[in-house]
C-alpha cells in the first residue's frame, strides 16, 4: 500500500479524479500507445513557488502547461514536466506561478492504456483554484500546395487540407 507523506510547508489544495474509459487520450512524446490523461486548469492569485504532486496506486506522469494544452503537440507551451521525482513513482514539480496566468497540469500514468483513481496535492503560499478542464484539441493541418489548375477563368488551388477556389 502506498503512503503520501508531505515534507513541504504552505497550503495545501487538493483534488480527486478518476482516469477511465470516458478519459480523454493521447499519445505521449517519445512513447507508443494511447495514454488516458486529465487536464486540470491551476489558476492563483498569488504570485509563488507551488509544488504539485500526484497521489496514485500506479505510476504516474505529470505536465504542466502554460496558457493551452494541445493533445496533438504535446510540446507546445510545456513548461515543466516529470515522472517520478515525488518517489514512489509520483511526479512532484515546482514551479513560480504567476498570478493572473492560467496553467493546464496534464496528470496521465507512465504505462498505457491505464485508468486509475487518483489525487492531486498542490502546496504554495495560498490555496490554488484546480477545475478540469474538456480539451477539445485540433490535429495540425497541412498547408503544403500540391496542385495548381487554371481553367481558363478560375484558378483552382488544392491543399491537403484544404480547397480553395480563386474567381479571376
């Protein structure tokens, strides 16, 4: 059995989840599979170094993001991440929140294919505001021309993504 012991002084904001089928998923830099996450939005008021810290029976993995978190480039506004520095297989990440600033941390498990309950610790200088969060995410789209007709008054362009009819 797992044991959370927490070493570190401030305020203490908690949150309890579950990762199930009805998750949203990914698929993580670096690794294969489909990974069931949650994004939970971390907004403060004040200004401060906060620590957040997962609390699972499994192996967890932790994202923190600042402004947007897109399902389809997980590298994109990343700001911290970690795997298992909270021990025992916990992520545990320090960062200075800015007040004013919206953060998205992504909790999700190290293996795939994982769904698990599971609580967030956060402690800083103030209780933080934690709510999850539906991302709808939009997968890249290609702006690569491929073809280009004229037929005598109109000019057709075809994209991958998209086609566009010009009228001259």
């Amino acid at each position: 059995s797992r044991s959370y012991v927490s070493n570190i002084a401030g305020v203490t904001t908690n949150y309890s989840s579950t990762l199930n089928s009805d998750s949203s998923t990914f698929t993580r830099n670096g690794s294969s599979g489909t990974f069931y996450y949650e994004a939970i939005q971390v907004t403060v008021n004040r200004t401060g170094n906060y620590t957040l810290r997962s609390n699972c029976a499994t192996d967890t993995y932790g994202y923190l993001y600042v402004n947007n978190f897109n399902s389809y480039d997980v590298s994109s506004n990343l700001v911290k991440c970690d795997d298992d520095a909270g021990g025992n297989f916990q992520f545990s990440m320090t960062y200075t929140l800015q007040a004013g600033t919206t953060y998205i941390l992504v909790f999700t498990t190290y293996s795939s294919n994982v769904m698990t309950p599971f609580s967030i610790n956060v402690v800083g200088p103030t209780s933080v505001s934690l709510r999850r969060m539906n991302i709808i995410s939009t997968a890249p789209s290609t702006t690569r021309m491929t073809t280009l007709m004229t037929t005598g008054k109109h000019s057709l362009l075809i994209f991958d993504s998209f086609l566009f009819l010009m009228i001259s």
